[in-house]
C-alpha cells in the first residue's frame, strides 16, 4: 500500500466564501474609519431639525419599549438568564435605555455597535459604543477581524477571536457599495434636511424683519439729489435699531422730508417655500419609515386614517427592527446560551396591534381543523401534553 505524500501536507478544508480573497485585497487589511461625516449628519439631522429629532425618537422609544421573550426550541423561559441580561444589561443602563441609544446610533449612523463584558467566561454586561469612534480591522478572509475604538488619540483593539463570544457586535442597515459599513436613513434625507433646515431659517428671518418681506425706502428729493454717506448710514442705524425685529412689529414708520416707503409683496412663487418644507418633512418621514401623519406633519390628519398609520408604522418599521435586533443578539449570545437560543418580540403587548391580534385569535379558534397545539402554535404559544387531537 503507498502512502499518498501529497494528503500529509495539505490543509483541511474549511468552510469560506470563494469571493473572500477578493475582499481582502480590496481592502489591504487596512483599518476602515466609517467613510461618512458622522457628527455633521447628527448635527444638521438630529439637533438641528424637528422631523428628524422626532422621526429618530419615535422608532427607538418604541423598539425599547418592546417585551422580548427568550425561548429555547418551543419552549418560552420567563426567568432565562439572557432575559435578565437585556432587562439589566450594565450598571449604568435599565434594557430600554440601552436599546433607545442603540436602535439611535444605527438610524443616525447606519452601524451600532454593542461590547461584552465577561467574567469567568461568562457574559455578564453589554454596552453600546458610539458608532464615529470605531473602525473595522478587516482580516485575511476580508471580514472584520478585529474593531478599534478611539477617543482623545488612545485606542482600545477588540479581536473578534479572542474569546467564543466576539467582543463586539456590529449592527448595519444595507449598503449597496460598502462591504463592511451601513448605510443610515439620514444620509438619503441629506437634501431634504437642508431644504426643510433653511425653511426653517428663511422663516425666522421673516419674523426678524417683522413678519413681512422687505420694503423700500425712496429718495424723492430735488431731482439729481441724493443721500450723502453719513446720512444714508443714519437711515440705515435707524431703521435697524428701531423698526426690525419682532418685538417692532407693527411700529409706524416716521419718514423725514423727501423719504417714501414703498411696501413689497410675496408673490404666489414667494410662498411656495412653505409647500416645500412640507414636501421635505415628508421626504424625511418616508426615509425613516414614519408616516407623515404620525410626526404631525400637515395631510389627511383624521383619527381613523391615524389610527391605521400607527398601526403601518409598528408593522413595517418597529416590527421588523426589533425582530432583526433580537435575532442578531440570539446568534451573537449563542456560544453562551446555546444554538437553540432564540430572543422573539411579544406583540401581544403593543396597544396598537390589539385591533390585528383579535381578528387572528377569532380566525384561530374558529378553525375546526386545526388541533388544540396548532392553534397554539399560530399565536405563538408552545404545544401542550395531548393537545395533538382535533377538538
């Protein structure tokens, strides 16, 4: 029998993407900052402009607000040791508080990113780290071997490796052109901030020069004379000092010998700023998955058409977010807590699916044709001993 040398010296195979060389030498192992201006989107979005600050607001308070249930296969666990982990996930931070700053960070960034503390090999805390100090090392196989953190040019290195749970998770929204960063809702709102921003500007500066558009101060003197400097710069003093401004609102004008005041107004086009902040609020809610209705903006505000968006809104953003965060800390957490481990949203307890869950539990017990653990088993309950029988 002849020993095949060749087999000695080859590696086992291992399971990888054939893609991810490309990866790698796409990026050079190089450490990644996130390629977008982070703090100015925050700035010009979340501080500076009410949609955004509400729209942001809105979806993380809701998704925190959400009761997770932990269970293992079919089984629900009340008392699980991951469920008091996401109630009380740091010393300084209750799971909603926690949550609202992560689901912000991924709105405002497109990237959350979450630490584990363990000890003893055990997972013990959890903290959210803000998303502009972080940069992906990326490894041989292209992927993220290792995060750096960075505040005031000191740098912690966290390798992915290192233990059985990675120390870091990393939360994204979908990219088309970055393998490694998301993209956040803010950015493709860009221009419809601005243009809501400097409506909002343009309004203030009416209410600056007294809630009316500018108007002309004519010269009216003996023909070829005009106003020398010093008394142009009088005029102008005055009229800054004394009419602008709106607490000035409404003053009379006290005009001297050979001065007319002819008033200018806003045409229709002049007025058209206001249709277009409007349509920019709503560009903003739409890039966030807010209905417009919901943030008060201006439309079809009635309590029924209400009542209908606050139900779209939890269905198509807050739903699936939440779905998606608690899957994500499931596989993250599932070296610790085992492969079968899955965190599932209660929707149950959001008042405004009620109306939804009625009409599935009606629809549910009125199938003859299920058995007892199949009507369990659509409403998201657990088969019981002998419930495997039609009634």
């Amino acid at each position: 029998m002849r020993l095949r040398l060749k087999n000695l010296f080859t590696p086992p195979e291992t399971k990888a993407s054939r893609t991810a060389k490309l990866l790698a030498f796409e990026s050079g192992r190089r450490a990644r900052w996130t390629p977008r201006d982070y703090a100015a989107l925050a700035r010009e979005g979340y501080l500076n402009n009410a949609i955004v600050h509400r729209a942001v607001r809105l979806i993380a308070e809701n998704v925190a607000s959400c009761s997770y249930l932990v269970f293992e296969g079919a089984q629900e666990h009340e008392a699980h040791p991951l469920s008091l982990l996401l109630s009380r996930p740091n010393a300084r931070q209750d799971g909603g508080a926690f949550l609202e700053m992560l689901v912000s960070h991924l709105l405002l960034a497109g990237n959350a990113y979450v630490e584990v503390v363990a000890l003893d090999g055990a997972v013990r805390e959890l903290y959210a780290l803000r998303p502009d100090r972080m940069k992906v090392v990326p490894g041989p196989d292209g992927w993220a071997e290792a995060y750096e953190y960075s505040v005031g040019g000191r740098s912690v290195r966290f390798d992915q490796a290192s233990s059985a749970v990675p120390p870091i998770l990393h939360l994204t929204f979908f990219h088309p052109l970055d393998d490694h960063y998301g993209l956040a809702p803010i950015e493709p709102a860009a221009v419809a901030i601005d243009t809501h921003n400097a409506g909002s500007t343009w309004n203030k500066a009416l209410l600056d020069n007294a809630a009316r558009p500018s108007g002309a101060l004519v010269y009216s003197g003996p023909e070829g004379a005009v106003l020398s400097d010093s008394q142009f710069d009088r005029l102008k003093r005055e009229m800054t000092d004394t009419y602008q401004g709106a607490v000035n609102a409404g003053r009379p004008l006290l005009l001297e010998g050979g001065l007319d005041w002819k008033a200018m107004s806003l045409t229709p086009k002049d007025m058209d700023f206001l249709e277009a902040k409007h349509t920019a609020a709503r560009e903003i809610a739409l890039a966030f998955g807010v209905p417009p209705m919901v943030l008060g903006i201006p439309g079809d505000n009635t309590y029924a058409n209400f009542q209908e968006a606050n139900r779209c809104f939890f269905r198509q953003t807050v739903l699936p977010l939440a779905s998606r965060i608690g899957n994500s800390f499931a596989q993250w957490l599932s070296p610790q807590f085992g492969d079968a481990i899955r965190i599932v949203v209660d929707p149950d307890r959001i008042d405004a699916l009620a109306t939804d869950r009625a009409a599935l539990w009606q629809r549910v017990s009125n199938a003859a044709y299920l058995t007892l653990n199949e009507k369990r088993e659509a409403v998201g309950y657990a088969p019981i001993e002998g419930g495997d029988r039609l009634e």
